[in-house]
C-alpha cells in the first residue's frame, strides 16, 4: 500500500528532492542538446548511444524519486499522496505548495492553501 504524507513530511523531501533533479536535469539538457546535434550529423549511432545514456539519466533520477516516496508522473514532476489527492511538484518550483485531486491530475492542481479541507492536513 502506498505511503500517505502531510504537507509538512512532502515537504521535507523537497531539498532532496530538488538537490538531486538540479543536476540531473542540467545533464539530460546537455544530453538532449548533443543528440539533437548528433542528428543533424546524421550520426545515428551516437545519437542512439546517447539516447540510451539519457534514458538511464531519466531512470535514475526516477529511482531516487521512488526511494523518497514519491510518485514520478512525468520528467521532473513527482506527487506525494496526501490520502485524498496528491501534494505536487514540478522543476523548476521552488517550493511543494500544489495538490491535486486523484481524478483532476496535474491540469487540477491548486495552491495547497486553496485545497479542500486544507486545515485538517
């Protein structure tokens, strides 16, 4: 069964969180930009090599999500489930100041202090 967190617990991953998606996207950016260069080469083969290097980048990094109890729902964005939605986080933000419904996903995300039943969590 998956783990329910307060704000307040989401919220204490997050300077793990953020220390470990800053560089990890600032590479697969940099990755990103040689296989476009890569293809534009026509140098299939290592456009293909660093595909395969970014894709680990993006497991690794989804891993490590995973071992602080989110949920990865997209590159770079990760919930953590609050019982009744999910507390949500995207790169670049600062801060995990969104939930979402479980039906409404990220499209419904509101400020936490605009959550329903916001005082009781």
């Amino acid at each position: 069964m998956a783990r329910t967190f307060t704000l307040e617990e989401a919220q204490s991953r997050m300077p793990q969180v953020r220390a470990i998606t800053e560089p990890v996207f600032g590479l697969a950016e940099s990755l990103a930009q040689e296989i476009q260069e890569a293809e534009t080469a026509k140098d299939e083969a290592r456009a293909e090599a660093l595909q395969e290097r970014l894709q680990d980048l993006v497991q690794s990094w989804s891993d490590a999500m995973r071992d602080l109890g989110a949920d990865v729902k997209g590159l770079w964005l990760v919930d953590f489930d609050s019982g009744d939605g999910y507390w949500c986080w995207a790169w670049p933000e600062a801060e995990l100041d969104h939930w979402h419904s479980y039906e409404a996903g990220f499209r419904g995300r509101m400020p936490v202090d605009e959550k329903p039943d916001h005082a009781h969590n």
